[in-house]
C-alpha cells in the first residue's frame, strides 16, 4: 500500500508539474486537466499530448479565510480559475501578490510551489500556482510606488 | 392522467446540530412519521430508497439501505440507496418515482439523511469538497465556499449584484423559517448582520451559507390507484427530471448560470404541461445565497442578470408572486445533504396540501423543486401537483 496520497499525486505528476494537458486533432480544442475522451467529438476525437505555455489570466477568484488544515497555515490565500492563452480554464492559487490587488482580468504566469502535504509528516505535494505577469518574483511594485512617494 | 405517481406521506425529524442524535435515530424517527402522515402499514411498503452523499465519511457507516430496513423493523424488502452528492436526496425521490412508474414497487419509503455533526471541521469541509473535482479543485486549495464564491463574484461584474443582493437571500429565508417548526434556525437576521458576518471566501460570508447540520426527511410514495385508499389529500409527481453537467465548475462555458438546471426545468415543465407561471411556490437549492440569486434567473422566475432585482421588488417572498424557500431552504432549515432534496419535497407536499401553517401560500396547487448536487454537476427538478 501506498502512503497517503503518494500515488495518487506520483501518477498525476506530468499534470500538475508541468501543466500538461491534451489536445483533440479533430475539433482543435485544448484540455486540462487531460480528458480521456473529447466530449466534443467522443470516438471520432484524436486526443495527442500537449505542453501548455502556462500564460493566462484570472476569470473569478475568491480570498480564501476558512480553510481545512492542510491549507491553515497559508490562510488568507487567493484561489482562482484561470482562464489560460489556449482557451481552458483550471483552478490555482495566486501567489506574490497582495490578495487585495487582485482582479478579475489580470494577467498571470504559472509558477512552481509546494501546494500542500498530506498531514504531519506526510507526502508533501508540488504544482502549479501562478503570480502576476508584469512583476519580478517577490517584488511589490505597489509598495515601493508608496516608500518612493515619500522619500520625495 | 392515470398512473401518475402521487406521495402520501411526508415527515421530518428537527434538523439541527444533534448531538443527543446519531444517523439511526434522525433517519428512524423522518421514516416514522412519513408513515405514521401516510397511513400505511409496514406491510403494505414494498420497498425503501435512501439518498445519502457521505455517511462513509461522516459517521463510519455505509450500507444505510440495508440499515433503514433493519432499524425499522421492515424486514427483508429491498432497499436502494442512491448518491448524488447534495442532490442525493432528489435522486432518492426519482429513484422512487421511476420504480413506481415502472410498476416494479407499489408502495416505497424514501429516506433523505445525512448526520454532519460528528466530525472536525476539516473533515467536514473535506467532505463537502468532493461534490466538486476534488482532484484539480479540492486538492490544489479551493474550498466549496470558494467554488461558490467564484461565481458570485462573477455574476457581480457581470451583472451588477450587489452585496447587499446577496444578503436578501438568507434574510428572506430566516424570515419563512421562523414559522417552520422542522428548522433548524427558527428566527430572523436583520441584514447588516448578514452583511457583516465572518468571511469564508471573498465575496461570501458565513452567513450566505448554508450551515452543517444534522437530518434526515422521509416521504411515502405510491402509484394513484392507490393512493386514494390511504388519503384524500394526495400530492402527485407531475415530472421528474434530471440533467448533468462537468464535474468541475472550471470546465463550464458560464459560471453565472447552471446549464443542467436550465435544462431539467424546461423538460419538467414541458413533460407537466406548465408554464414556469403556472407555478405557486418553488424550492430552490440554496446552499449558498448566490445560488438562490442563480437558479431564480435559471428557472425562469427573473431574467437572467435579474436574481438581485427579484429579491429587491420582494417577488420571491411568501405573498409574493413565486415565493421561493418558504421552508426556510437550506439556508435556515438547515442543509443536512443528502436529506435535502427530499426535505424540500415534504416543505412542497405540505404547501399543496394546505398545512404548510403560518407560511402557506394561499391556494397553491403547483410546486417545483430544483436540487443541485456540486456546483451544478447534478440538477434534479420535481414539479408537483394536487
């Protein structure tokens, strides 16, 4: 047997690491996570492999303030759909940014993160968040418009 | 219209919080008093369907078809248990209907039950979880109130709703609820606490949700032929409709309506013979008050974008024209999940019949239930008649 979650997670791995989904040859259409079969298209769907760029932008968030406890220790966290370049959306959390700048439009990039662990001591899980596009990893623009703004 | 499918009996235990209570108990005591409504015997039930989401998770125990019969003292006959997550209530009522119709089952308990209480509240929310894609939702931190909440923020932009639109909800359903015996909170919150209740998930607050709660609801159900020598106050199931939708809310075109819901009212109505006026009074799955704001437009009662404004002009309120969770809904006569999808059948069968006390609607001869399972993977709609 298995620890708790390790194959669950090890067999996904490709998915949310990477963010790799597929693609239906037949109808054009992008899918993540990767679908078994196209809905579109059922038997006659041509379902390859595809390496999505990891670029969108967020379609609804909320700022998450109760959580169960494997996500305790990161409350208040911002979860989001994002709506990715290719057309699909997926569920992530935003990350570097304060949770109250966040907006429905804004343009963000995946990023690799520590998700969550299995309990204490358990697997711990690695994937995809994603972070505003226009902003150096951990630097808060609005921030040092504000100390600037003084120091003048 | 002959061989329709027509309830007989209805019954509930007090939802709430019951510690003093276990599964057992809560479901026993809705069973009993469905029967003892129906006047059946034990003998004349031939077979018992059970809608449960997670009893497995909750309390340890599974196999409650089996249960239902044993505790209460049935005998042999078969029992069914069924699972849609919230809407396994609803599905436990269709499951009948349809064994009815089939003339498989004359005379059928259906049970509702769901004991939420005895856990943690991780394990609570967790459970609650895996009515959404627990795998690519769940698991990478979206709580079910998030879920919800994506949608309300969504339905705001796009339509203006305000905060205070989704405060109307809760306050409109404590209201009904303060005259319904059966609920769990039997008193009415003024808006500003609604308003400036803890926040679970930006926009949405504790108090737009619906609590955890324990419960259980019991209907009897037979076919028309019989139904008049046990009563003279039959309620008949004039449709039973059911659609799905993709499990996760992400992979819908539209978060600002449920397409499974949109579908099943249309079919139901159609397979009634009804326009969405014709009805007098509605049960709509409100788990969260951006639901209620959602399935109003959905069904049909307000224009789509219009959920708020129906709630300003007071159109869903009893003594208005589709008076919407008379009971209470899930807000305030509690939501234990599996139970409420046949729960909100009692509320309706109570109204047609005329007993519904200080929150009848006057005359009402037409019902419509919708129960939604996840975010909208499941909609279950009734429609009823007398």
């Amino acid at each position: 047997m298995a620890e708790q979650g390790v194959a669950g997670v090890w067999r996904r791995i490709r998915s949310i690491y990477n963010i790799q989904g597929n693609k239906c040859e037949t109808c054009k259409t992008f899918y993540f996570p990767p679908r078994p079969v196209c809905p579109e298209c059922r038997r006659k769907g041509r379902l390859v492999d595809y390496q999505f760029k990891g670029l969108g932008s967020i379609y609804s968030f909320a700022i998450v303030r109760q959580a169960p406890e494997d996500f305790k220790r990161q409350i208040p966290y911002v979860i989001a759909q994002v709506e990715l370049d290719e057309g699909t959306r997926l569920t992530a959390q935003i990350v570097n940014v304060d949770p109250e700048d966040v907006k429905i439009g804004m343009r963000v990039r995946a990023c690799f993160r520590k998700i969550k662990e299995f309990g204490h001591g358990g697997v711990i899980v690695y994937g995809y968040k994603f972070e505003p596009t226009m902003k150096v990893t951990g630097h808060d623009l609005k921030k040092d418009q504000k100390s600037s703004s003084v120091t003048k | 219209m002959s061989n329709r499918v027509a309830i007989i009996g209805v019954g509930m235990n007090k939802f709430g919080e019951l510690w003093d209570q276990n599964l057992r108990d809560i479901t026993l005591e809705a069973g009993m008093y469905a029967i003892f409504d129906s006047g059946v015997r034990g003998a004349d039930i031939d077979g018992i369907v059970i809608g449960n989401m997670s009893a497995g998770r909750f309390t340890g125990q599974e196999h409650l078809g089996a249960q239902a019969a044993d505790m209460g003292g049935l005998g042999d006959m078969p029992a069914y248990s069924v699972e849609a997550a919230c809407a396994s209530g609803g599905a436990a009522v269709r499951h009948a209907y349809m064994a009815i119709k089939s003339g498989e089952h004359k005379v059928m308990l259906v049970l509702g039950t769901e004991k939420m209480s005895d856990v943690n509240q991780t394990e609570a929310m967790n459970t609650i979880s895996v009515a959404a894609d627990w795998e690519w939702e769940g698991m990478f931190g979206a709580t079910f109130p998030a879920l919800y909440a994506f949608m309300a923020r969504r339905h705001m932009m796009e339509y203006g709703t305000t905060e205070e639109q989704l405060a109307k909800p809760t306050v409109k359903n404590h209201a009904n609820a303060a005259h319904n015996p059966w609920a769990q909170f039997q008193r009415p919150v003024p808006i500003g606490v609604v308003m400036n209740s803890g926040l679970l998930a930006d926009p949405l607050r504790v108090l737009h949700s619906a609590p955890i709660t324990d419960g259980a609801a019991g209907l009897v159900m037979c076919s028309e032929d019989l139904a008049k020598k046990y009563t003279d106050t039959p309620v008949y199931i004039e449709a039973s409709e059911q659609n799905s939708d993709t499990l996760a809310l992400h992979d819908r075109p539209s978060i600002t309506r449920m397409d499974a819901v949109i579908k099943s009212t249309r079919s139901a109505l159609q397979e009634a013979m009804l326009e969405i006026t014709d009805i007098d009074v509605f049960e709509l799955h409100d788990s969260f008050s951006i639901g209620e704001i959602i399935l109003t437009e959905d069904v049909g009662i307000a224009k789509k974008g219009e959920g708020g404004k129906a709630l300003d002009e007071g159109i869903t309120e009893i003594g208005g024209k589709f008076p919407v969770n008379t009971s209470g809904g899930l807000k305030a006569r509690g939501h234990p999940v599996g139970a409420t999808g046949v729960a909100q059948i009692v509320e309706l069968a109570l109204q047609l019949r005329g007993d519904a006390e200080k929150r009848q609607v006057d005359g009402a001869e037409k019902a419509l239930a919708v129960n939604i399972g996840g975010t909208g993977a499941t909609s279950i709609v009734h429609i009823l008649g007398r």
